[in-house]
C-alpha cells in the first residue's frame, strides 16, 4: 500500500489569509514532476506579504495500481488550494478539483520561487475571484460590481 509522509516546517509567522500551493517536484526548488508520479510536494503558504515554506508532503504510491494512486495523493494534499505540476491528465485533474485543490500546469519546468513571487504581485493587484474566496479578500475596485450595485 502506499506511504505518506507529511513533514511540517515549525513558524511564528503571521502571515494572513493565507493560502496553500503545493509544487509537485523532484529537486524540493523546481515545479518539474508530473502529478502521477510526483514522490514529493513542497507546500508553501502564499498571502500578500509573502510566503514562507509549510510542510513537505511524501507520496510513494510505487505499489499502487491506477485510480488508486490519484486518490492516495488527492487525500495526501487535503487542504491545499493550488497545486502546481509540469503535467497531469484529465481524470486526475478532475479528481483533483473534486478534491478542492486548483490545478495548474506549467509548460516547462520552472523556479518554485519564481512562481511564489508572481502569485505575491497577482494577490496585491487584482486577484481572480476565485483566489479571492479562497484567500477572504474583499472584492474592491471591481469595474463589474457597478452592474450588481442598487441605485
């Protein structure tokens, strides 16, 4: 049966509304693993004043046999709300939504720090409203409230 191991980085950080992104990953620095057959997660937490590492999630699903392996990482990643990886097919990713983490895929193999410091810039402009629930930002500045506003 498949092992997993969860290590969780001590902090006295306070960083605020914050939320979690997982990097499938080989070398613990790079989003260069496929989600199927990614051993290890990196988590970090993202908020507007920055990030700071969360916890390393090991998945070794080697002796596990299709559908088995999804649902082994899907419950490993519980209470992540992106997962980054450089691939992942559709019934995986579906079952990834279902398990309410966002997948996002990257073209080619990227800096995991590269990729914090960008959702940094997009949470402090203007975030999707999707990140926006997850993370309980308040919607400001939004040119299509005015439709939905009460004259």
């Amino acid at each position: 049966m498949g092992e997993s191991t969860k290590i969780t980085v001590e902090s006295n950080s306070s960083l605020e509304n914050a939320m979690k992104v997982a990097f499938a990953t080989k070398d613990m620095q790079t989003i260069n693993a496929h989600f199927g057959g990614a051993k290890e997660f990196v988590v970090y937490k993202v908020s507007k004043d920055g990030f700071e590492l969360s916890e390393v999630v090991k998945t070794d699903t080697s002796e596990m046999v299709g559908d088995d392996k999804t649902d082994f990482k899907v419950k490993a990643l519980k209470g992540i709300n992106i997962m980054y990886c450089e691939s992942i097919g559709g019934t995986a990713a579906a079952k990834v939504i279902r398990g309410g983490i966002n997948p996002m895929k990257v073209q080619e193999p990227r800096k995991i720090e590269d990729v914090l410091k960008e959702l940094i810039s997009m949470l402090n402009d203007n975030p999707p409203p999707w990140v926006k629930k997850v993370m309980n930002i308040q919607t400001e500045n939004d040119p299509r409230l005015e439709r939905w506003s009460v004259e």
